[in-house]
C-alpha cells in the first residue's frame, strides 16, 4: 500500500498483525503507531516488516509505540525489521517507545537516522549507538534519502543502484515473500530493506 499526506498514517490497533510491504511518505503524524486508548490491551505482538516510512519535515517519530492510556497493559512482542524509518527533523527520529524492559521490543535490520526516544517520544534519548546497548537493532544502519532513494525530492522511493538497503535485510519468509509491487524477495543474495525489491 502507498500512503501519502492525502491518505492517514498506518494505525495498528490489534495484536498478531503483519504490517509489511507500505510506503509511507510525507506524514504530519505518526508513521506506523502501535497503541491502545481505550482497548483490553496495548498493540502487541504485531510483525511490522519491510516497511519504507519517509516523514514531513513536521511529522512526528517513524515509528511510535507508546505506552497504553487505558486499563489494558501497554504493547509488548512487537517485532520490526527490513524498514526504512526515516526523517530529516532532528527533534524526531525513526522509533520512540515507552520502555527499553525485555520483551517490549524486538528491532533490527532496520535502515534509520540517528535518533530514537526511551521516553514514548517526549525527547531524543539516544543515538545508534546508544540504542544498542539496549539490544536493539545489530544489524541496522544509518544512511540519507539520496542516498537510499531514486529521487526522494520526487517521491520516488524505489532503492537506487548502489543503495545501502540492498541485500541489507534478513529473510522473514513466509510472512514477506515479495515488494511492493509483487517482486520476489530476495532478488540477490538477501532481502533488500524497505517496501521495494531492487529487480
């Protein structure tokens, strides 16, 4: 699926889902958001794959899982890998999360920038590197739109030659099997990150 500022961000409020395979670009909100207002529970155990998430300059964290503010308990299991989680406002970044305890969260593979909160999104908490140390995303990188993208000034979020997500991801076969547009992952020698397959 193609989200543009006309259409709303992706909004998970069920458990066991797989988000996979969207373009997200140019949200003034939330990219994906994986909460609970009034539910039995938070947005939990939701595989949130291969996604390609570019912000608005205005638009909030990429991705937000925050803690629940009903009775139900807040999210947990959450698994997020192969995305594109990016944006250019340096007072927001590719994921927030209300807390770093065991289980939350499970992210890595992941293309992002250099920001990311253990606050539910109120600041900038950490770096990468910072971000690790609470076993969080080995395998990720950091890269920029150009350098990612074909042309990110026209929308056009296809990876380019020599893009940094290609064979960059981890196989998450059966639930990923193909892009965007019904290419076979993986093309090469692993899965390209983000919702398109480099053919």
């Amino acid at each position: 699926m193609v989200f543009s500022a006309l259409a709303p961000p992706v909004i998970a409020l069920a458990a066991y889902s797989v988000i996979r395979n969207n373009l997200l670009y140019n949200n003034h909100a939330f990219g994906i958001s994986l909460f609970s207002t009034d539910g039995s529970h938070g947005s939990s155990r939701n595989k949130v794959y291969n996604n390609t998430i570019v912000q608005a300059l205005n638009g909030r964290w990429c991705l937000n899982i925050p803690k629940s503010k009903g009775n139900g308990g807040s999210p947990v299991g959450n698994v997020v890998k192969n995305n594109i989680l990016y944006t250019e406002r340096t007072d927001k970044g590719s994921i927030d999360v209300y807390s770093t305890a065991a289980g939350v969260l499970t992210s890595d593979y992941n293309v992002v920038v250099d920001r990311f909160s253990t606050n539910g999104g109120t600041s900038v908490t950490s770096t990468l590197a910072q971000w690790r140390t609470f076993g969080y995303d080995t395998h990720s990188l950091i890269s920029t739109a150009t350098a990612l993208f074909v042309n990110p000034a026209g929308s056009d979020y296809r990876l380019t030659t020599g893009s940094p997500a290609i064979d960059a991801g981890t196989n998450l076969s059966p639930d990923v099997v193909a892009d965007i547009v019904g290419t076979t992952r993986p093309q090469r020698a692993a899965y390209d990150i983000g919702g398109y397959e480099m053919p």
